[in-house]
C-alpha cells in the first residue's frame, strides 16, 4: 500500500511539473470558452458564430461541452485553474492506466520507470494547457478499463458504456474512438473464440445514444465528416515521418521503437517455443488489433499519438518486465529511480515562477494590445490559428477572418485562400478583393509579411519579435500610442475580454 502511495504521488508530481512548464495556452481555448460562457452565462448552446464577417455555416461546435467546463473552471477557480485541471486529466489518464496494468499482469504493476517513459513520450503534445482531446485520452483509457473488466467476468459494467458515450459525446468528437474500441473487441474476441456480441451490442447502443446532442441527428453527419477528412493544412495532423515532423518528436519515436522491439521479441520468443499456431491460438487478439490501430493512427497523425502510447503501456508493460526479469538489478534501484524523479519534480516546481503563461512570441499579445488602445476598429485578417485569440480579445470591435474551428464554422475554400495569402502565392490578393480586412495582423516568418511592406496600399504601423500590424495607407497617416512592455499587465488582463451574453 505504501509503495502505491508513494508511487501515484510521484507521478503526479511529475505530471504536474511538466504540466507548469507549459508556455502559453492552446490555440483553441478562446473559442472553446466563447462557447462555454454562451452556455453558462447566456443559457444556451452556440450554434451560429458572430466572430467573424466572413461567410459561416451552422457552428458544429462538437467540443462544447470541454468549452463549458474550462469556462466553468476559469470563471470560479481563476485562470491557475486550466493549468491545475490539465494537471489532473494527465494524471487521470495514468491512474486508469495503471488500475489496467494491475489487471493484466501478476508483475509489480508500479514500476514507476515504464510510466515516467510513456509520460515523455506523448508530453510534447499535452504539455499545452488545457486542450478538449485530453478527455478523450481519459475516456479512452476508462473505456480500455470498463472492457477489461467485463472481459473479466463484470458485464454489469457494459451499461456504463453508452452513458459515457452521451458525455463524451458532448464533450469532444474524439468518442468516435470509443465506439472504435468497442468493434476492436468484438472482432478481438471473436477472433479469441470467446463471447463477442455483447460487444457489438453495447457498439450498437452506443452508437445510436450519439443522437443525444444539441444538433440531433444532423451533428452524426458532421461528426463522420469531421473525423474522416483530410486537413492538409494543420501540421498536428500531418504524418510523424512527414518532412514536418521528421526530426521532431524523437522521444516518441524512440519510445515507439522501443514498444516494437519488445513485442516483437515477446513474439518471436514465443512462436519460437510454442509453434505459430499453438501461439496463435492462445495469442489475446484484442491486445493486438488495438496495438497495431493505434500504431497505425499515431504514425497517421501527430495530434494521435497519445492513443498509441495509452495503449502501449496498458499492453506492453508486462511483456517488457517479462523480458527483462531475468537481468538482477541491485536492491537499491527503486529507490535511485524515486528519489531522482522526486528531485526534478520538486525542484522544477519550486524553481519556476509558476504563473499564468501570456503566450507572448505565440500570440499577437502587444499586437492586439496595440489595436486595442489605439481604437482600430473594423474587421481583422490574420493566421486562423491565432483567430480565437484575436476574437476573444477584441470583439465587438473587431471581427476576424477565421479561426482554428474551420470545419465547425467555415467553408472549405476559406483555409486555402488563407494560405495561398500567407505564403505570397499568385493569386494572394484574391483575399483582400473578396472579403477585403481593415487591418492585418501576420507572422514575421509568413512571405506575405516582406510583401506587404513593398505594397503602395498598406503600412507597417507596429511590430515586435514575431508579428506586424498592417493598416490601409488612408488610415494610417497618425501617431499611434504605443503598448506598454509590463509583462504584469499581459498576464493579468489576458482574459478579459468583451464579449457578455449577460
């Protein structure tokens, strides 16, 4: 019992330790807390976006039960808050984890060193607080979980399922992996020759409860939509060996590796002493299918990658402590491996100025603290990347192009005409003639940043490190007051914003 106590504290330190060294919030979150104060203060779900003059469709907002809860979090708890929540979530994930590995092996299922590997691999794309995917990472590994359990004898639990599934319905459009998983072990366990229709059952149940939604039946159309098309142009979705991503994320990789190799030789190991087809017939094929689709996802899309890792420790772990038992190692490992990851927790916690991340060099921060102050008004072209943040800040003054919700609000020609802008392509200027902007805010390292400053219809009235605000010539022949530099003043005003739906 101690050994659990003291193991679940140090991982959660350490989680939390990363958790803290995250430098600015996600993309995403103005939106999704747009959304949530619509529902908390102005009791209803958004289905029609104002932040933008572009054209828009119905907003499929299928993360607006996330955007509820972060506002719901921020508005009582204080911004620390989003931090403390991310924190948790990962800590969460992991807890189920490990209650999975207990179940599935008679090892020592606190071998903290296999978890604190799985923690680095997959903290590059979680250590931004606070995103919507994480509760489908947490509900992915409960579902991995409550199906383990029932394989065990718990059917009762199989209930459990589609009532999850109406949450996590209306929380992230992430669910469709838990419906995956419930095929995964159906075919695992026909394959297994044991019950399987009890799965496809509960797949059958929970499919139809995902009509239970704000949009009804139509949002099932958007959500197959959303989860099968192709985002060209969202580099979290791009392959891990694309040219992107080739030198990134190498601890994954390696951890990747490392998660292959070791099946591999539990394989060969066991086909070697048994015989491919005794091995084959006691092989848990569940295990397998759900090994190799979340392989197969994670090197498909960097944003999937925690699937995979998820899924490797919850299968894995015993084959890798399996492998290595014969090795001695001297008694006083365990407490080597504890007290160091103690020390860096501890010491990175205490160390660091832990404080509310102002994104500023990510985020146009001065920039729209420029626009603000100088009472710019009018509608803004930027990155849709840096949309949200740019509404958030400054409606109802200001209304942007786009934002990072594009299949939720946007036309699909909207994201390549911003891209053919950005990058100076031939037809660049299509986008000033058919939605023409009152100012532009663009990155430094775009092309079109260079261009502008060449062109006889725009000026460059403000910059800093990363960014540059444009105004038309007409408008911008004054003296414009300057931002002020107080890091303070970022941090403590970085959430004000001017939307009320009171």
């Amino acid at each position: 019992m101690k050994k659990g106590i003291l193991f679940y504290l140090t991982l959660f330190l350490l989680i939390l330790a990363f958790s803290t060294a995250a430098n600015y919030f996600d993309f995403d979150l103005w939106a999704r807390l747009i959304a949530g104060m619509g529902v908390v203060d102005g009791g209803q779900v958004l289905k029609t976006d104002f932040l933008s003059y572009t054209p828009v469709h119905t907003w499929w907002d299928h993360e607006w039960g996330s955007g509820v809860i972060f506002y719901l979090f921020l508005k009582f708890l204080g911004p620390y808050s989003l931090i403390i929540l991310q924190a948790a979530l990962m800590f969460l994930i992991f807890f189920t984890a490990s209650r999975i590995v207990k179940l599935r092996t008679n090892a020592n299922p606190y071998n903290i060193l296999f978890y604190f590997f799985t923690v680095m691999a997959v903290m590059g794309s979680l250590n931004n607080p606070v995103r919507c995917h994480m509760f489908s990472f947490l509900l992915f590994t409960v579902f991995l979980y409550l199906l383990e359990k029932v394989r065990r004898g718990n059917n009762k639990l199989l209930i459990l399922i589609p009532i999850l599934t109406i949450l996590w319905n209306n929380i992230h459009g992430g669910v469709v992996s838990g419906i995956g998983l419930l095929l995964m072990y159906a075919l695992g366990e026909f394959l297994n020759k044991k019950a399987f229709a009890k799965y496809l059952i509960t797949f059958l149940i929970s499919s139809a409860v995902l009509i239970i939604n704000p949009w009804g039946y139509e949002y099932i159309k958007f959500l197959l939509m959303a989860n099968t098309m192709q985002r060209t142009y969202i580099v979290e979705w791009w392959s891990i060996f694309s040219k992107f991503h080739m030198f990134k994320h190498l601890i994954f990789k390696v951890f990747m590796l490392a998660i292959v190799i070791t099946e591999g030789i539990h394989l060969y190991r066991k086909i070697k002493l048994e015989g491919i087809k005794q091995w084959y017939n006691k092989a848990d094929k569940v295990k397998y299918i759900i090994l190799l689709s979340t392989l197969y996802l994670a090197i498909s899309h960097v944003k999937l990658m925690p699937f995979f890792a998820i899924s490797a420790l919850c299968f894995d772990y015993d084959d890798f402590y399996n492998l290595i038992e014969k090795y001695k190692f001297p008694q006083w490992k365990d407490k080597a491996i504890y007290g160091m990851l103690l020390f860096v927790s501890v010491f990175t916690l205490i160390s660091k100025d832990f404080s509310v991340p102002t994104g500023i060099g990510t985020y146009p921060v001065k920039e729209v603290e420029f626009i603000k102050i100088n009472n710019l008004k009018g509608n803004i072209l930027t990155n849709f990347g840096l949309g949200s943040y740019v509404a958030y800040k400054t409606y109802p003054d200001n209304k942007i192009f786009m934002d990072g919700r594009y299949e939720e609000v946007y036309y699909d020609y909207m994201v390549p005409m911003l891209k053919e802008f950005c990058l100076a392509y031939p037809h660049w200027k299509e986008i000033l003639t058919y939605f023409p902007p009152d100012i532009i805010i663009i990155e430094k390292y775009y092309p079109i940043y260079n261009v502008l400053q060449k062109e006889s219809d725009w000026k460059l009235v403000y910059h800093d490190k990363s960014f540059g605000v444009f105004l038309p010539k007409s408008k911008a022949n004054k003296k414009f007051i300057q931002p002020t530099d107080d890091l303070n003043y970022y941090k403590n005003t970085l959430f004000t914003t001017g939307i009320n739906f009171k």
